[in-house]
C-alpha cells in the first residue's frame, strides 16, 4: 500500500483538473431547481466538461457506470444513477464530478489525465430544518479534517475527527465508502475511511493527493445496495448527506484542490509558524 508521491509537475495538472471539477459544481448550481431531472443536470455537466473544458468525465463507464456525474437524492448516500425524475421542493441532492485532463494527452480515443474530484450539496426549494443540519454537520466533518491534515497525520486521525463530529450530533458515519488516493488512477491507495481512532492507520506524506468525503446519515449507519447494482440508499431510509473535497498534502500543511468560490474555507493551510 505505498503512498503515490506527486512530481511538482504532477502537482501543477492537479490544480488544474480539482479547479475544473470546481467549476463544474459552480456551473451546475443554478440549474438545480424544482422540475428538472436528473439526467438534464448530467447532460448539462456532461456537455460542459467535453467542450468547454475540453475534459473528460471520469464516472463514465468508469466499471460500467452510466452516466458521467453522481446525483444522490434524499436518502441515496452515494452513486446515485442520473434518471428521468424530476427534483422536487424539499429534495436534497449530492452532485458529485469527477473531471480527467491532461493538457499532454494526445490520444482523444484512450484519454489518460489526472483526476479532480468533489461534490456538494444542494438544496430544492426549502429544505426541512433537520436537512439542513445534517448538510451542514457533514460539511463541518469534512472541513475539520481538512484542518488537521499535513505530513505526518495519520489516517486514523481523519477518521475519528469525522466520526467524533457527527455521532456528537446523533448522526451516523457511512462505514463501506470512503475517500481514498488519487492521481492518474481515479481511485489510489489509500482508502480514507471516515471513522476510527486518532494515532493509528498510515501515516500522509508530502506529495500526496487523496480526497476525504464523509458520507453522513441521519439515522443509522446501514447501507444498502440497489438491483441497479450502483445507487447506495440508507437501509432505515433516513437522509444522507457528502461532501467531498481533493486534497494535496504540502510540506507544511494541505491545499484544496476542488475549493469553489462559494466557500468561506482556505485554499492553502500552513501549519508552520
Ligand atoms: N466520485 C466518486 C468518488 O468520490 C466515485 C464515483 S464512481 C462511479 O469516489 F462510478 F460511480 F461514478
Ligand atoms: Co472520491
Ligand atoms: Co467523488
């Protein structure tokens, strides 16, 4: 399980493809509204990657995934299949990119590039107070670990920081998905699992890219998996909410590789003095 350690050059198509899948999130907001489908906001997404970007999105046919974004509504944790229903008042949704690019790549027909992933929510109209919560608890998970990363955090730190936060609200951390390495490969070594204990797991190094994305449940932990064989519901059916954000660990601390302009967070922590 050895840790990919990025080249300054690698570093640099990084930045480039974590600004785009931002952009892709920033592009797609004000089409999440009441009537539209899912499958519009993935033609949309889709569209916009191939030619304005010029990009490549990652999730299609990606171990025969269908379509080339994620939208997990409501009760849907993660993985959720873009279809022809339509986003109602009240919905919450997790739309999750993953663009690939390479400035370099030559071949259109086997495009090879670096990944960029993240997700963020959305609401419908007015959400419910408890929805609300539950959005804002997980994005509170996913920026306090970010915090603490640097070189020498320890994944199980990662973990328990999330878990700490969000079972202190009642909530539940999905246990069977997580973050993990990214690079070349969509999904690298490590797995960065959202649970656990600080002082134990692996050890983050300079150089590294991984994302974190805790998948948080409003009632209990269990998932199941659809006949669909992709979309992951809660099993008690209670709300679920991710945020996911690509990182790089720095000599001294992390940069957000995916950070939107919506967001009040850093784009660079230093934890030098
Ligand atoms: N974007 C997801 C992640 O954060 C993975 C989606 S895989 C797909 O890792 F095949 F469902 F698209
Ligand atoms: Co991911
Ligand atoms: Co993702």
């Amino acid at each position: 399980m050895a840790a990919v350690i990025k080249t300054p050059a690698e570093m640099e198509k990084m930045r480039t493809s974590g600004k785009m899948a931002a952009e892709v999130l920033e592009m797609i907001g004000p089409y999440v509204v009441k009537g539209v489908t899912t499958e519009e906001l993935d033609n949309i997404c889709h569209d916009y990657i191939r030619n304005k970007l010029n990009a490549y999105p990652a999730p299609l046919n990606y171990h025969g995934f269908p379509k080339s974004i994620c939208t997990s509504v409501n009760h849907v944790i993660c993985h959720g299949i873009p279809g022809d229903k339509k986003l109602k008042d009240g919905d919450i949704i997790n739309i999750d990119v993953t663009v690939r690019f390479d400035e370099d790549s030559t071949d259109p027909d086997h495009p090879n590039g670096y990944h960029g992933d993240t997700s963020k929510m959305f609401v419908v109209g007015k959400p419910s107070i408890l929805a609300e919560r539950l959005i804002r608890v997980t994005q509170e998970c996913l920026y306090k670990a970010i915090r603490i990363v640097k070189p020498g955090t320890r994944l199980g730190d990662i973990g328990e920081i999330i878990q700490k936060h969000a079972e202190s609200h009642n909530y539940s951390v999905v246990r069977e998905y997580c973050g993990h390495g990214i690079g070349s490969t969509f999904h690298e070594d490590p797995q960065i699992v959202h649970y656990g204990k600080a002082g134990t797991g692996e050890v983050l190094e300079a150089g590294q890219c991984i994302t974190i994305e805790p998948m948080i449940n409003a009632g209990k932990k269990h998932c199941k998996l659809l006949k669909d064989d992709w979309t992951v519901v809660t099993k008690d059916r209670s709300l679920s909410a991710q945020w996911e954000h690509t990182l790089l660990i720095t000599d001294d601390g992390v940069e957000v590789l995916t950070l939107r302009t919506d967001e009040d967070f850093p784009r660079v922590i230093s934890h030098k003095e």
